[in-house]
C-alpha cells in the first residue's frame, strides 16, 4: 500500500498507511483508533422479551428494525450462546465455550434465552461486525445517562399522568 502524510497518531504503525474505501473517496477511514466501539450498554426494557429485531436496532448494529428483520430473514444475524449450558442443570460442554446460533423470526420471549450470565448478549452481523452488549437495569442507565434508539419510548411510556 502506498504511504503518505497522515496527521492522525504518529506513534501508531499504521499511520501512514492510505485506505481508499473500496474506491469510494467519500467514505470516512476507519482503522483501530476510530472504529465505533464493539461494547454498548442497554437497559433490560430494551432487550427482555424484545425481537431480535429490535434489540439489533437498539444496539447500533442496524439503522431501523426493518433493516434488522430483512438481515434476520437472509440469514445474516447470529446471536452467542454457549452449547449445552441450560439454566440450573449440570454439566453440558465447556464454561468458556461459545458459538454463534442464526437469528430466526423468534417470539420476543425467546431473546432471554440466549443472555449470559443475565446481563451480556452477544450479537453478530455477517462475518465481522460485533457487539457485546451489557444489560443494566433501567434506573441504571437512566443515571449513567445514556440513551439508545428506543429508550425514548420506554421512557415515554414510564410517565404517567398525574391523577385527579
């Protein structure tokens, strides 16, 4: 690859490398000190007895439930679990193992199925694009002020009128 000038960290050995995008000059550069962060913290309303869909969404991992459900549909969305490891049983493979299940059209209460230890999802798109996701509870992280696609309608919905 072709080195130039980069003003970015001259202390990173990639520095100076030039990464055309797959031709598009338009498309931002993204390497290990840029790329979005593959952790991201949801509250339990956003992922208990949510689609996969949805949960997706509120991941970052997709720009709308929609676009979430056709990767779903094509066989492009895989949710971590670890083989064998059923709830209060005994034995059943490796603690530390994990693979990756496809995502199907599954009822929304399937989703608790596959959370790890109660508060961590796994979720992965096409070959490369991952997140860990760690679920807090809801007054958690409304006092981490963090926010998420969805959490202004569980918010929303939290409010209650104030009665006569």
């Amino acid at each position: 690859m072709p080195r130039t000038a980069s003003p970015g960290n001259p202390k990173s050995s990639l520095s100076g490398f030039v990464n055309p995008q797959s031709g598009n000059p338009h498309a931002p550069q993204t390497n290990f000190a840029n790329m979005p962060s593959a952790r991201v913290t949801l509250p339990k309303s956003l992922v208990y007895d949510k689609t996969f869909s949805k949960v997706l969404w509120s991941a970052g991992l997709v720009a709308s439930k929609s676009e979430g459900q056709r990767i779903i549909n094509n066989n492009g969305a895989y949710v971590g679990s670890r083989p064998g490891v059923k709830k209060n049983e005994p034995g059943g493979g490796m603690p530390d193992d994990l693979t990756f299940t496809p995502i199907k059209t599954w009822n929304a209460s399937k989703t608790q199925e596959f959370i790890i230890d109660g508060d961590l999802l796994i979720l992965k798109l096409g070959k490369w694009k991952m997140k860990l996701v760690s679920i807090v509870s809801d007054e958690k992280f409304k006092e981490l002020g963090l926010t998420a696609p969805g959490w202004d309608e569980v918010v929303g919905k939290g409010k209650e009128e104030p009665s006569p």
